[in-house]
C-alpha cells in the first residue's frame, strides 16, 4: 500500500470527496426525519457521523494536513462511547415501554 | 512472467494451501485424539486411513440440504460464508519465506506487505464474529442464538486481551509490518525470548478465538445441542467445521511469526539468497505451524472445558490486567534503555 | 482508470446506505450499514490514510455494528410492523435533505478552494500519525481516556437491576 503520491490526488479534485459526503449526509438524515424504529434512527445518525468523518480526512489527505485526520480519531472514539451509552439506553427504555417505536416515547410530553 | 501473474499463483497456492491443511486438520485430530485416548484412529479408508478426509467431504456434499421454516433464508445461506472468508481473508499478510529472485527482481513470498498488517490482522479477528452471530439468528432456533451470543461474547471478551498483548510486541519492534517483525528475529532474538508474559497471554486469547478446547462452550454437544450451527447440514455445516480449521492453522501462523521467529532459523537465515534458502526457510515456517497445530489438538484432549463465568472472569478479571502490566513492565524496560 | 475506482465506489456507497434507510428487517439494514463503512474504509485507503482505514474497520464495523446486533437480537426484533402512513413524511424528508444537498453545491460553486502542490502525501501512515497523535494532541488523548472510563461506568449504571426497597 506504500506509495509517494498517490494519483487520486491530480485524478479527483476535492470537490468530488465533498459531494459524496453531502450526499451519504443526506441520506443519513432522510432516515432519521422518515424511520419510526429508534435502532434505525441510531444507525442513520452513524451514517451521519461517518459522512462527516469521510468530508474531514479527504480534506486532511488533500492539503496535508494531519490535524484532519486526528480530529477522525476522536470522532470515532467518541461515537463508540455515545453509541454505548445510547443502546443501554434504548434497552431500558425498551423494558418500559415494551415497544421501538418512537412515537410512544412521549412519556415528557407535558 | 509479470508481476500480477506471479502474485495470482502464489495467492492461489496459499488458497489451495490453506484449505488441504486445513483438511488433513481434521485427519490429524482424529490420529492425534486417538493416540492420547491410546487407540487407533481412522485407520479404514485408504493406508493409514489417509483418504479419510476424502470420504468426509464425500459424505457432507450428500447429506440433506434444508432451511428451516421460518428461517431468514438470505442469511442463512450466508452465515457460513462470512466465516469462511474471514478465515481466509488473514492469510494475505502473513510472510511464508524470504524473497526470492525470479527474473533478477525480488518476489517477496507474502501476498501483500502492507505497512499496518498486525492491525489487519486484529481487524479480520473482530469480523469474524459476523459469521457465528447471523448463522445463529438465522437459525430461528432459541438454542442457536443462545449459543451464538455466547461465542460472540467470548470472542469479543478474548479479542481485547489479544490486541493488548500485541501492544508490547509492536512497542519493541517499532512497525506494525509484519515482514518487519520477522525480520527483526533473525537469529535468535525470537519474541518469545523477549516477550514471554504476552505470547503466554496472546496463546491463551488463540484458544478462545479460534473455539478450541478449552475455550469450546460454544459449541460442544453436551450444552447446547449443537450451538450455533444446530440447524446447519450438508456443505453449510462443512463450512463452518472447515473454516474452524483454518482459523486453526492461521492462528498457528501468526502465533509463529509473531512470536517464534517467522521463517528464521539461526543457521539458515545466513546463508546467501537462493532456491535453497528459500525452500529451507519455507520448511521451517511450516514446521513451526505444524508444531503449533499439534499443540492446539494436544491441548484440547487434556484440558477440561471452562463454564461460561469461568471464562468472562479469565479474559476481563486476569487477562486485561497482566497484558496492561506486561505493556507497563515493556514500556520501563525500553525507557531504561534509552538511557532516561 | 483510478477514477472508475472512485466513481464505483462512491455509487456503492450510496447505494448501500440507501439500503440502509429503505430496508424493513432491521438485521438486514445493520448488514447493509457494516457494507457501507466497509466502502468508506476503501475510500480512506485511496486517499492513503492506511491507519485510519483499519481503525474504521476495527471500531466501526467489528465492535459497535456487534453492539447493534446484540441488541437487535436480545430485543427480538423482526420484519417491521410498523404501518405505512403514506407517502407524505418521505416526501417532506426528501425535500429537505434535497434542499441541503442544493445548498451544498451552490456553496462549492461559489467557493474557490485552495491548491496545495507540496502537501505531503503520507500524513496517512501510522508512524506519522502517530507522532502527530502524541506531540501535539497527547491531552485529548488523555482525556478521551477518561471520556472512555465514564461511559463505561455509565452503561454499567444504566443496566443495573434496581433494589427492592422494602417498605
């Protein structure tokens, strides 16, 4: 895998690397607003994270610039913690309320 | 002969390689059990009954092909094949033999050399719980999935203490290549010299990645029927044993190059380049591999089987622990000998 | 001929995350979602972030899309019962997430990005990374320690089983 300098940098300008993560961003976020069952929530909102972390090491990649790709480091290890604590949450929840749907869970509504 | 030609035969060999090892496994465990139980083993089909793989396969390929009722049929038929690739997909970093010289240019005997191969490696590992957790779900059985969530908690509970026993080893070598890590066990500086507190940790976290005795709850007939391959017949089920097998002899591998010096043996590694070198280099890899495969089998008719608590408590009470001590103990050492 | 690469991928990409969102069986979108980070990660080995790819892997696809499953399979969820409510709520989504995109083009045809013809290609190795990693970001990685230590402590909080208090 070792190269000096890959062709993907005079082959594909950056643009493209944006475009395609505008593009899994949306799609994340079409399946947060349109999904009723939290799990599917939870995983479109890991498309999201995914999209971004892809637009922040391209970027990284092109300009040479490792500050990118460290800030990658962190996201991951952050949304291994969130996504931990976000499952414990939803099997409590689900002992509750008995169901994934989230238009049952309104039980704050005043 | 180009390059990609060349690169193509030799994954292909490694391919064939793998799978007739992995075969003759099979053979080897049953003369292997049948010598420490002091009676023959397979003895019918063919001399020494050496075709007795042979008929095996023969009598998987004929049995009954059926999905369950219920069952999701995409993945069930998939289950199996997820546990196949994974188990092959690891042998593409590992280095069989010194370079040789074909056409004037050096052909390294390693599919690819990449630059983070031990994290390829421990990559490869933490999928391989896909294969075991949708065969089992796909059964719709309720003693399938339960033997499922079992070995998958197993291999994740033992995979932690395997990446952190590498930890010290790519502490003292530097690299995460593993031609690197061969090569720097040339002679006799084998890791396991160096490091034996990890090999001891990384040896017992084989055990239970690969399901052998005495880390197979998940699977052995008098807990939970047949675990996660109960509903499994015929060539799905032949996949799943088989791929346990190869699981086997990569885990040899790696155990070899990581810790026991690779392809190096004091003696061979200095002589010059040549067919020679490397055909002796070749017969040594294979040689620690095949000591390792006799370990694995020799273990598993000696040792007990651990209940389920026995093993959590192993690989987070212990195993976590000393692997973080033998990283602090390594970590002091190299300082020391930086001269801080 | 590396451009074909890309523009492949990206449509598998794409098209597996779409998977994702339109799939009814939940075990067959966490499929589909392990496909898609797969396919990021081979996007991350054309831009040469070798480490980053692995880890990808490692975390994403091999330790949280496992915690999906898990969960998934100890909740018992099969084939959505959830109704259809008709075409409305997908195509107020689909309207918003376009527009987004439509924002996003029109701020790129605006903007001007820079040339950088002597970036150093191999920021993506692990030695470089990590030298990075240590020198100048050692207290975010100390604290993400922590950060770990919490959580940890919090999901063994959460799935306590509560005492009886007797009356």
């Amino acid at each position: 895998m070792e190269s000096t300098a890959p062709e993907i940098f005079s082959a594909i300008p950056l643009t493209h690397y944006i475009l395609l993560s505008a593009a899994l961003f949306v799609v994340g976020l079409i399946g947060v607003m349109t999904r009723k069952s939290i799990i599917i929530v939870f995983m479109c909102i890991e498309i999201m994270l995914n999209a971004a972390n892809l637009m922040l090491t391209s970027t990284s990649a092109y300009y040479g610039n490792p500050g990118g790709q460290i800030m990658v480091f962190f996201t991951m290890a952050v949304a291994a913690a969130e996504v931990a604590v976000g499952l414990a949450i939803i099997v409590m929840v689900y002992k509750n309320l008995k169901s994934t749907n989230i238009d049952v869970f309104n039980k704050l509504k005043g | 002969m180009s390059w990609i030609i060349l690169k193509i035969i030799f994954i292909s060999v490694i391919f064939g390689l793998s799978l007739f090892i992995a075969m003759y496994s099979t053979y080897a465990e049953r003369k292997i059990a049948a010598f420490l139980q002091d009676r023959l083993g397979p003895n019918r089909a063919g001399p020494f009954g050496l075709l007795q793989p042979l008929a095996d396969g023969v009598k998987l390929f004929f049995k009954e092909e059926f999905i369950p009722m219920k069952a999701d049929r995409w993945l069930f038929l998939m289950g199996p094949g997820f546990f196949m690739i994974t188990a092959l997909m690891t042998s593409a970093v590992i280095p069989f033999g010194p370079d040789i010289i074909v056409d004037g240019k050096p052909f390294s005997l390693q599919a690819t050399d990449i630059n983070v191969g031990l994290l390829y490696i421990f990559g490869v590992v933490s999928l391989g719980v896909y294969g075991i957790l949708i065969g089992g779900w796909a059964s719709n059985n309720k003693f399938s999935l339960l033997g499922a969530i079992r070995a998958a908690s197993q291999n994740i509970s033992y995979e932690l203490a395997m990446g952190l026993s590498i930890i010290a080893l790519v502490m003292m070598s530097s690299s995460l290549s593993l031609k690197d890590i061969v090569d720097q066990q040339a002679g006799w500086h084998w890791n396991v010299f160096y490091q034996p507190l990890g090999f001891l940790i990384f040896l017992v976290c084989a055990f239970a990645e690969t399901n052998r005795a005495p880390f197979d709850l998940p699977e052995c007939e008098t807990e939970l029927v047949g675990g996660y391959h109960t509903e499994f017949s015929s060539m799905k089920l032949g996949f799943y044993l088989f791929a346990e097998y190869i699981n086997m002899f990569i885990s040899s591998a790696v155990l070899a190059t990581l810790f026991f010096g690779g392809y190096h043996f004091p003696g061979i590694s200095s002589m010059e380049p040549g067919i020679l070198k490397t055909a002796l280099s070749v017969g040594v890899m294979f040689g620690k591999i095949f000591f390792f495969i006799f370990f694995f089998m020799w273990v598993r008719w000696t040792l007990p089987r651990f209940r389920y608590d026995q093993l959590m408590n192993l690989g987070w009470r212990i195993l976590i622990p000393l692997a973080v001590i033998n990283i602090l103990i390594t970590g002091a050492v190299i300082l020391y000998k930086m001269g801080l | 001929m590396i451009d074909k690469i890309f523009y492949a991928l990206s449509i598998a990409t794409i098209l597996c995350a779409c998977m994702v969102v339109i799939s009814k069986h939940p075990i067959r979108s966490i499929l589909f979602l392990v496909a898609t980070f797969f396919l990021i990660s081979a996007h991350y080995v054309l831009l040469n972030a070798q480490f980053l790819a692995l880890v990808n892997i490692v975390v994403y696809a091999g330790a949280i899309m496992v915690l999906f499953l898990f969960v998934v399979m100890f909740l018992n969820l099969n084939k959505e019962v959830e109704p259809y409510k008709g075409f409305l709520p997908w195509l107020a989504a689909l309207v918003g997430g376009g527009s987004f995109f439509l924002i996003v083009i029109s701020a790129l045809q605006k903007s001007n990005l820079l040339q950088n013809e002597n970036a150093n290609h191999s920021i993506g190795l692990v030695e470089n990374l990590g030298n990075v990693l240590y020198k100048e970001y050692l207290l975010p990685m100390e604290i993400s320690s922590v950060l770990f230590l919490i959580a940890m402590a919090g999901v063994v909080l959460l799935s306590r089983k509560e005492k009886i208090v007797n009356e």
